[in-house]
C-alpha cells in the first residue's frame, strides 16, 4: 500500500513500547495495539517503518511481521504453540549422524557434539544420539525438561525461536543461541554442515545459493529478534 505518514515514534504504554505512526497507534493484523516488550526492540521495528519508501512493503519489515505472529498467533495459544516447538527435540538434527565418510562424521561431531554438551549441563538432560535417520527415541525426562525450556520463554523470545528450530531443525540449536550457549554464526554453520558438505562434492547452482542465503538471512533475523525481545 501507499506510505500514509511521514512520522514514526515510540511511546511508552503499559506492558511495553508501541508504534505510532504520525500520532497514530500501528496495530497488528488482528487488530491488537502493536506493543514491543523493550525499547531496544520497538527502536528496530519502529526504523523498519521510517525505511519504507513510497510503498509500505510488509516483505521489507521481517521485526515488524514476527511482532505482529508473537501477539496475533502465539500470546493467544501460548501452550499449544511451545509444545509444538518443543517437539523438535524428538527427532533433533544434532542427535542423527552421518555413517560415513569419516571426514562428515568427524565435522559433525566436531561442531554439533559442544552444543549438545551445552544442553545436557544446562538442562540436566541426556540424549539418545544414532546414526542413519532410523528414529531413536529420545529420554522422557529429556522431552519434559526441554519443553519446560520452551514454555518457560516470553511469547516475542518463543516466536523467534520457533524460526530459528525450524531453519536448524534443532531445539538444542535454538536454545542455545536464544540461551547463550553459543553465537550465531557457530550455532548456523553447526546446522549446515550436511549442506555444506553436498556442496563440496556436487558444486552449488545459483537458484541453490540464493536458497541458502535467504535462509541464513531469516535466521540472522530470528536470533536478533529474541536479543532484542530479552534487552
């Protein structure tokens, strides 16, 4: 749609810092006053709004369009939605190992056994790691203590980190980057060492590259807005 304002301000409200566009409150999709839990991520939606050209390009607002999920979709069915994140942690990418060759199995376990480490000392947990992609159940305990994680976070952290479970195919993935268990880069290439490794051997096409690049620039989004959520 046509850019109806040329002013966008932060103002502060109960519960946190909303969005008003020439005086104006922004609401969400369904209606609900679009209100951000800190400063540090109102400031970044808000500077998607002040970048819009002439058109309003929702594509272009990636903070704006997760606020937006975080309220309209995830606030109202908050329990429903952590244990649907949390269920990646049945069938996690870091606990499925290559069988060979031995250079894959080495770079797999080089990078994904550390942030597994990270979740069995920061949860208590033990995991059933295999490999092939036969499923391996996973310890009832492991499944309740990192659903608890999940439905532990705010609704704005649990929508970002839903992006970031999906992109890795990892709950421990997500975790430890929204928990601090390691930084972003470290925790997105430990994810992509499968597709790396096809690339090594078979070469990359363009349509492929750009694939991979919007991916990674989703989950450089995703990890932003959970450290702006918790700020």
């Amino acid at each position: 749609m046509k850019r109806f304002y040329s002013e966008v301000t932060i103002v502060e409200v109960e519960g946190g810092f909303a969005i008003q566009l020439d005086g104006r409150p922004v609401r969400t999709p369904a209606r609900a006053l679009l209100a951000l839990p800190t400063q540090a991520l109102a400031e970044a939606v808000a500077e998607e709004w002040r970048a819009q050209g002439e058109t309003v390009e929702p594509a272009s607002m990636p903070m704006t369009g997760l606020a937006n999920a975080a309220i309209d979709h995830v606030a109202a069915n908050k329990a429903d939605f952590a244990a649907g994140v949390a269920r990646y942690a049945q069938s996690d990418l870091l606990c499925y190992r290559a069988d060979g060759p031995d250079t894959l199995v080495a770079r797999q376990a080089a990078a994904w056994e550390p942030l597994l480490d990270w979740a069995r000392a920061r949860y208590g947990v033990a995991f059933a790691v295999t490999q092939g992609i036969i499923p391996v159940p996973q310890p009832d305990e492991t499944l309740a203590r990192l659903e608890a994680a999940v439905v532990a976070l705010d609704s704005f952290t649990l929508t970002g980190l839903s992006t970031l479970v999906t992109l890795s195919g990892s709950l421990v993935c997500g975790l430890a980057l929204v928990e601090g268990g390691e930084d972003r880069d470290t925790i997105w290439q430990a994810a992509e060492i499968d597709e790396a490794w096809q690339v090594e051997q078979w070469g990359e096409d363009a349509e492929a590259s750009a694939r991979s690049a919007g991916r990674a620039a989703d989950f450089a989004t995703a990890a932003a807005f959970c450290a702006l959520a918790r700020a």
